[in-house]
C-alpha cells in the first residue's frame, strides 16, 4: 500500500438531518492525496518519512 501520513480512520456517513447513519466509508491518509500544505508540514514534523515526501514534492514540482 502506498506510504501514508497518518493511520487510516473510520468515518460513519451522515444523512440529510446530520444525523449518524450505520453506513461508514474507510479514509486513507496517503501522501499522494495530501495538499502541498500538509506535506510541508509533515516535512518538519516527521523526520521518518522525510526522504518519501521529499520525493512527492518533487514529482509535483515544487522546491523544499
């Protein structure tokens, strides 16, 4: 699986009212999907993942 920022979480799906229904969707956190934002971030926070978001950025075209 792809590396991810933070660990994948539960989230139950809301009706019309807001109300909590049974129905729930897995989030996957990985760095693909995360916004330059987050990277940057995660940059200074996590020094474990540092090479591999490095290299995210890059693909994206952004400089650190």
């Amino acid at each position: 699986m792809a590396p991810k920022l933070k660990p994948s979480s539960k989230e139950y799906i809301r009706d019309k009212n807001g109300r909590q229904t049974n129905r729930w969707i897995i989030r996957h956190y990985t760095i693909a999907s995360a916004t330059v934002d987050e990277l940057r971030s995660a940059l200074k926070t996590s020094p474990r993942k540092r090479n591999v978001i490095n290299k995210e950025l890059v693909r994206r075209g952004i400089s650190v």
